[in-house]
C-alpha cells in the first residue's frame, strides 16, 4: 500500500497567483479579525485566567533577564502542591514544561509588553499555520480544494478551541510542523531541520511530533534517511531532557507531570520518562487497556478530530502514521483534559491529520463532487458550532456573552453587564504599585502578571529573592464574578466562601485592611488603616453573601 501511495503523490507545481491567493486570502482575513477580537474581548472583559499569568510572567521575566522564572509556575510545582511549601519567585519553569522557543517572541513582547500581546501572537500563530497549510496543499491539490482544506482547518474544533483559550506554548505547534512538512516537499532541507529543531524547543513532549513526521518518512520511503535521522534525533532529545536535563531546574517532571498523565504505568511515587515507557511494555495489556478507554471518549474524541475535515483522515495512510503517536500519547494519559477536542493538546494532533487529508485529496480528485462538497460543508457547520458550544464552557468562556454557563440554574453574564462591572473595579488595578507584591483571584492574575511577586488567592505568602517568606503588600479578590456562577459550580461556590471567610480573618486581626470595594471586588492592603466607606461597603456584600 504504502508503495503504491508513493507512486500516486503527484506534486502539483506551485504558482500562488493573483487568482489563487484572491480565493484564500479572505479567508485568512476574517479567521484573523475574528478571532482577534474574541481574544481580546476575552482578555480585556477579565476571562482570561491563569495560565495567560504563567506565560506572561514567564516573558516579563525574560524580558528583565531573570529567564524561564515564574511565582505563579512556581504555585504549581511540586515543592508546593505535593510537600506544601511557599512559591518562590526564582523558580525556574523549565523543570515543569522545557519551552526555549519561546524566547524567538521576546522581541515583540519587548515592543508590547503587554499579556493582550500574547494573546495577538497566538491568533497570528494560528492564521499563519493555515495559510503554511494552504501553500502545502496547493503542492498536491487544485486551489478549490485547497481553499476547503484551508477552511476546515479553520473551522476545526481542535484549531478554534485552543485558540481562544490563553496563551500556551502547544500554538506553535501547527505553524512549525506545516513549515516542516512543505520544506520536505520542497527538499529545502536546511529549512526542515531548522524547523525540526524549533519543534524540540516548543517544550519537551513536542518531539512526538517530529517522531511521526520522521515514521511517516520512512514508511512511504520518500526519504528514509533523513526520516530516520528525525526519528533519532527527536526520541533521543526527549529522552535526555526529561531524565537529565530538565531534571536539573526542579523534580516536577518525575514527581508531578509524569505521574499526572502516566502514573498507571508507574510504581511509587516518583517516575522518569524511562520507567514510564518500560511500565508500558512490560505490561502489554494495560497498555492496550489505556489506550482504548474510555471507549466512548475515545471514539468521540477521534470523530471530534475528523469532522472538519468530513472523515477523510479516518481512512488516510499518513493521518495515522503521523498523527498516531500524538494521538497514543493522548489516548494513553490520564485526566479529564487528555480527550477535551477544545484544550490545547488537541492542536498536536492537527498537522498529521490534515496533512494525510492532503495527500489522501491528490489520490481521489474526482471524489471532490458536489454532493461530496455539500456533505463536507455540513461537517465544517457542524464543527463551527461545536467550536462555538465548547468554547462557551467553563474551560474558557470566550463566548460567555452568548451562551449561558449554565440553563438550570441559569448562569449568564452579558457583555454589557461585564464591561460595566469591568469599568468599575479598573481604576483600583492602578492602586497596587507596579513593584508591589499581590495576590489576585484567578481572572485577575494576568491584568497584574507582569511583576515579580505574585500569587494566586488564597495564597498570601511567597519567598523573595532574598530566600526570605514574606506577605503579599496587596490582595485583590473579584468576589462578583464568583458570585455570578457560585450556583452552578462547586469550585467557584467553594472559593467563595473560603475568600470571605479568609477576608473576615485578615480584617478581623488587622493583618490587613481594607482600601478599597466596589461592585464586589475588593483591595486590601496589609498593615494598612482600613477605609470607612469601603469597610461598609464590604461588610453590606458580606452580609448579602449570607444570605445565598
């Protein structure tokens, strides 16, 4: 099969015209102004959360030369999620997720050092991958079809979801892999194996997707060596940085991700990438358990997968070989995020997928009918509003002005109730010094990310560069937004309560007083005198809270 696979490919010459650039360059433009203003929307009426504080804390701390360090990457090591310690300002994220790639955007962070930059670099990631896709389906296919490979692309579950969620390093993933795969095509090898390079660098399990591309090389025996070079240099990458390498910075690796996802493969309660993989083929038959179950996540997640692109990858030779070692990847995790079609690990497995589409297209032309057309158009509909559903959920609630969290109880904040309540609490961000340390709720957390000491509430406590455990000068608590959804979700009505609670204590004993409330957020500020009007104005939310 995959003989006659290679002998079928034929590479259709490439000349992007004005006709043929005409056709898909609108489509660039609305994806681009589209999910330009949903993100910023996003960012800028308070819903992006805490892993948009992560990365631009991460790149505000490059940007002062204190690189890959991270107070609120440090929250989640586990030095304080496992053995309960205090969150350190000079810790350093790359013993948790390796992602020097990151550095090639630091020049544009340094233009606009702004986390809503970010947010614009991970639309430009996105639209510029599908355009990559574009060119590199016009190698194979006739500029129709290319267009619709674009637009599934486009429309895709696994793109859109992602995308409007914060920023993560995984969306530099399609653009990389696209480039890499038409730079093979193009035998412009210098490009491929810088590109192979820029793929290890996005983090340290991105070398999966080197891996199939180099399989796929050498299976189709197109280009055996240099696929064999791929598959060597990306397996034995991954294998020295997470045992050696990484290993160096903090013991998250072994002690916290490695166990999250893989731990069923796993005795005890430490686990290297090597002891991972030898649970796994010493033990056959739990593998072949992982990988199939759930059955019905499984199977829904894989359809989710080919939908946009109406199945097609369901039956093509290079979607598996490519795809299929994200995909096992995935299939072989634990936890609710490994399956969710809209999470940012989703987007690994794209670039396999739609490639194989491409070259399953150049083999079967004539099936490009219209009855086909329709049906796939029903599938890129169906995929859109899918997008839409999924993206209005908790997860990242980019269209949470028009969809209710939640219809029983109903749970909805309209855009105009947001930007009002937005437009109240702003002007008390400007009262924290931009060198004073904070503790945030989570949807705050990026607007004060860009600064050394911070943390999440609860938390009130960090270590300085002084190795000193110090308090947090403020803490800020948007009580409103966790009022609005408490109803429908246990860990909104549980953080509620303990905030309040936690506030009634730090006032009570005068650790902290209060400066300023408005519309149910609230600022305080330790040692401080408390403000008469703003304790009232607490006290009368407090007792309102009572009351629910």
């Amino acid at each position: 099969m995959l003989s006659k696979l290679r002998k079928k490919l034929r590479i259709i010459p490439l000349n992007l015209g004005a006709s043929t650039t005409g056709k898909v360059l609108p489509l660039v433009a609305v994806f681009f102004v589209l999910c330009l203003i949903i993100t910023l929307n996003r960012y800028y009426s308070f819903y992006a959360s805490f892993d948009q504080g992560i990365f631009n804390q991460v790149f505000w701390n490059n940007l002062h030369g204190r690189f890959f360090q991270s107070s609120l990457s440090s929250s989640l090591s586990t030095n304080v999620v496992h053995a309960g310690e205090v969150a350190t300002v000079y810790y350093h994220r790359l013993g948790q997720h390796f992602t020097p790639a990151l550095l090639l955007w630091l020049p544009i962070y340094a233009l606009f050092p702004s986390p809503a930059t970010l947010a614009v670099l991970q639309v430009i990631f996105i639209t510029a991958a599908g355009l990559v896709l574009y060119v590199l389906a016009r190698l194979y296919v006739q500029p129709p079809l290319a267009v619709m490979l674009t637009l599934s692309f486009y429309t895709a579950n696994a793109v859109l979801g992602p995308t409007f969620s914060n920023f993560h390093d995984i969306s530099q993933i399609p653009l990389f892999v696209f480039g890499l795969l038409l730079a093979m095509e193009k035998r412009w090898w210098w490009l491929f194996w810088v590109l192979a390079v820029l793929i290890l660098l996005v983090r340290e399990d991105a070398g999966i997707n080197l891996f199939g591309v180099g399989v796929y090389m050498i299976l189709s025996k197109r280009f055996p060596r240099a696929g064999l070079a791929a598959c060597t240099l990306s397996f034995g990458y991954m294998l020295l940085l997470t045992n050696a390498i990484m290993p160096l910075f903090s013991e998250d690796i072994s002690r916290r991700f490695m166990l999250e996802r893989f731990g069923q493969f796993a005795d005890g309660d430490e686990a290297s990438t090597l002891e991972i993989i030898w649970g796994m083929i010493s033990n056959p038959w739990r593998l072949i358990v992982e990988l199939v179950t759930p059955v019905d996540r499984t199977i829904k997640y894989l359809l989710g997968q080919w939908l946009p692109l109406a199945f097609v990858p369901a039956i093509a030779p290079a979607s598996w070989m490519i795809a299929g070692f994200p995909l096992l990847k995935l299939f072989l995790g634990q936890g609710e995020t490994v399956l969710a079609i809209n999470v940012r690990y989703a987007l690994t497995v794209v670039p396999g997928l739609f490639y194989g589409a491409i070259l399953w297209w150049s083999q079967h032309p004539k099936r490009f009918k219209l009855s086909f057309r329709r049906f796939w158009i029903a599938c890129i509909s169906l995929s859109l509003l899918f997008s839409f559903t999924s993206s209005s959920s908790s997860l990242n609630r980019a269209f949470y002005f028009l969809l209710p969290d939640s219809f029983n109880p109903l749970v909805y904040v309209s855009l105009p109730q947001q930007w009002r309540h937005v437009s109240q609490f702003r002007p008390m961000l400007a009262q924290i010094p931009p060198d004073a340390s904070v503790s945030a709720t989570t949807y705050l957390v990026p607007h004060l990310s860009s600064r050394r000491e911070i943390i999440r509430l609860p938390a009130l406590e960090l270590r300085n560069d002084a190795r000193q455990v110090i308090k947090v000068d403020y803490a800020i608590a948007d009580l409103w937004q966790l009022q609005q959804y408490q109803p429908a979700f246990k860990e909104e009505r549980n953080l509620l309560r303990e905030l309040a609670q936690q506030i009634d204590e730090l006032t009570k004993t005068q650790e902290y007083g209060i400066i300023d409330f408005r519309d149910g957020v609230i600022l305080l500020k330790r040692a401080a005198t408390p403000d008469p009007q703003a304790t009232a104005a607490w006290l009368a939310f407090r007792q309102q809270l009572g009351k629910e």
